[in-house]
C-alpha cells in the first residue's frame, strides 16, 4: 500500500485536529487582573484576557490626543481571538483557567471536544501551564467511539522578552515551548478506529508570539497578533487499528511529518466589554509515514507482508472569526467558528468553539 486510508485518514485529522485543535488559551497581559487566551489552540497554541485593569499594561502619555478621541488601553477588555496565543505572561502567583468547547465538523465525521488552559504566572515574565484534552468522535460510516476519551495532555511554558509601550514600534514579544505527551488511545483500536484519540507520539513544538496595539482614526483600538511556529514529532511505535490508518495485523512505526503554523489575529474593541476578532492562519505539514508489516499470518512460512503509508504532504488555509463579551476586565467569554478550506491532503472543516476565561 502506498497510501493512507481516505477514511480513517479523515478520522486522523477530524479526531486529532479536535484535539490538537490550537484554539487559544487566553493569554496573559501584564501587570493587573484581567483575562487573556493563550492559542491553539491554539491551539495555540494559545489568547488570554488582556491582563491589566481592562486588558491594558498602561496608559496614554500626557501628550498624546485627548482621551475623548484616543481610546485609553483601560477602557478596552479583551477575551484574546480564537486561536492565536498571547505574548503576554502571567503576573507571579496568578492563574488563568480558560475551558473551551468545540466540535470539528467535517461531511463524514464531527471531533467533539474539550480543551482547557491552566496556566500559572511562575516567575516575572515566565508563565507554565498545563493543557489536558478530551473528546468523543462521531462518524458516519463506522462505530462512533465507545465514550468520551483522553487526548494527548501539552505542557508549555513562556518568557516574555519585550512588552509593548505606547509611544514605541517595538510589540510584546515572547519565545514558547510546549510538549505534547502521548497520552491519548491511538492504536490497538479494533473495530473502533474513533476511539483515537491521541498520536502516540512526542512532540515538541517552539513558538515565536508577538502583540501589538494600534489606534485606528475613531480613535479605538485594534490590538494585533502574529505567531509562528514550528513542531517536531518522534516517531511511535504502532500496533494493530490506528489513527493512522493500519490494519489489524500490522506492526511497524509511524513517523508524523514536521508542522508549520502561521497566525495572524486582529481584535477591534467595539466598546468596552464587547470585542470583534478574526484569525487568518496558514498551516503545512510534512508527510507522515508509515512502515511496517502485516503480521497475521506471522506464523507461516512466507514472507510478512511489508507495508508502507504516506500521507503526503498538506497545506490549509482558514479563517476564524469570533466576538468577545467581557463582563469584567478578568471574566470573559468566546465564541467564534474556525473555517478551513479543503486542499489536497486537507480535510475541509468548520469547528465551531466557545470559551471561557477567567483570571484571578
């Protein structure tokens, strides 16, 4: 064989894109208490209120326009967009918590899901978290899982290097580590392939995040974010049923393809609590392979059947549009539906999400 199977090569990507889905974690601003998600995830991969009384980390200079027509940062709450991360960090000793809800629907399979952002402001300009994942897979021709399953759990940590400050060029800038480990279900499934929930291997994924703000000629402000990223996949032993695509009688390994995730995300603050963002991505991914043999059989006298599966490679482009409602310059709640268009390799999807975040 030389290719992976259509059908559960969707299930791979509806079952572990739910999971793995960068949907934004609010981020972390700076200095006071509001909320930010952390993309997503992002998820983002992760977007946090804005920390600071009302998602700022300062105010107008004296010289600047008037505040009548200049939109003061303390006047803007944010939730953070669906999927890009902040570069914010958390102050020390402070936790953000940012549950979110989805379902990645694609025409033969829905990847329902749940992932929640625990993070902890450790040090000055340091924040670690924890992100656990859950989910449940339904499909149209097969078995829907058997019940609501562990995905792969991500650990992350962040170091801001520059803040933005009004009056200078220079965003907030931050450097992020994260580690998924292979927590979830992916092989020896049976007759159940969705109940996959996981990859089965260890990944490290090394992000560069990046905010700034402007002010637009009514004087409200447009925060923006741009991030980049990059992860490198081990290799997992495999065996029998997988997510990726293997038969019962197969033993062997599969080797996931590097990944490269883009995001650029704008958020206009429309009045205080309320807030429009959209999230424009870009996403490639190296080809998965799969080598190993069949095994049924092994105890015969012929040969094991060698087998090998190439995913190909695969590039998306989406779109994320959300609005934000924040109660208080720390409670705030997401809802917004990520678009990804079909490609070669690409399975088209329309995940729907909401989150929300709390900082305290």
């Amino acid at each position: 064989m030389n290719a992976l199977n259509p059908w559960r090569s969707c299930l791979l990507l509806g079952g572990l894109i739910a999971l793995s889905l960068p949907l934004s974690g609010r981020a972390q601003e700076s200095a006071g208490v509001s909320s930010a998600a952390q993309t997503g995830v992002a998820v983002d991969g992760s977007n946090p209120l804005s920390w600071v009384t009302g998602g700022a980390d300062g105010t107008a200079n004296a010289d600047d326009v008037s505040q009548t027509t200049r939109q003061s940062r303390d006047d803007a709450w944010w939730t953070g967009p669906m999927l890009a991360n902040s570069a914010e960090t958390l102050p020390p000793g402070h936790f953000l918590i940012e549950p979110y809800l989805y379902d990645v629907h694609s025409t033969h399979a829905d990847g329902f899901g749940s992932r929640a952002y625990v993070l902890y402001g450790l040090a000055e300009n340091l924040t670690v978290g924890l992100i656990p994942i859950v989910g449940y897979n339904r499909v149209s021709n097969g078995p829907n899982s058997s019940g609501v399953g562990l995905g792969d759990i991500e650990v992350q940590a962040q170091y801001r290097l520059t803040e933005f400050h009004e009056g200078s060029w220079m965003p907030t800038i931050a450097i992020q580590l994260q580690e998924t480990l292979p927590t979830g279900r992916y092989d020896q499934l049976g007759a159940r392939s969705s109940n996959g929930f996981g990859g089965g291997a260890y990944a490290t994924t090394l992000a560069i995040n990046s905010q700034t703000y402007f002010w637009l000629p009514n004087g409200r402000i447009l925060r923006m974010r741009f991030n980049v990223s990059k992860t490198f996949s081990n290799k997992a032993d495999v065996q029998g049923v997988s997510v990726y695509g293997t038969g019962n009688g197969f033993s062997g390994s599969a080797a996931p393809g590097n990944a490269v995730f883009v995001d650029a995300a704008w958020e206009y603050s429309l009045t205080q609590r309320w807030v429009l963002a959209l999230d424009a991505t870009y996403s490639h991914n190296s080809n998965t392979r799969v080598n190993g043999y069949d095994v049924v059989d092994a105890g015969s006298t012929l040969p094991l059947l060698g087998i090998q599966l190439d995913s190909g490679s695969s590039v998306a482009f989406g779109l994320a549009p959300a609005i934000e409602y924040n109660w208080t310059p720390n409670l705030g709640v997401l809802l917004g539906t990520r678009v990804i268009l079909g490609n070669r390799n690409t399975t088209a999807t329309i995940t729907p999400a909401l989150a929300l975040n709390y900082v305290y």
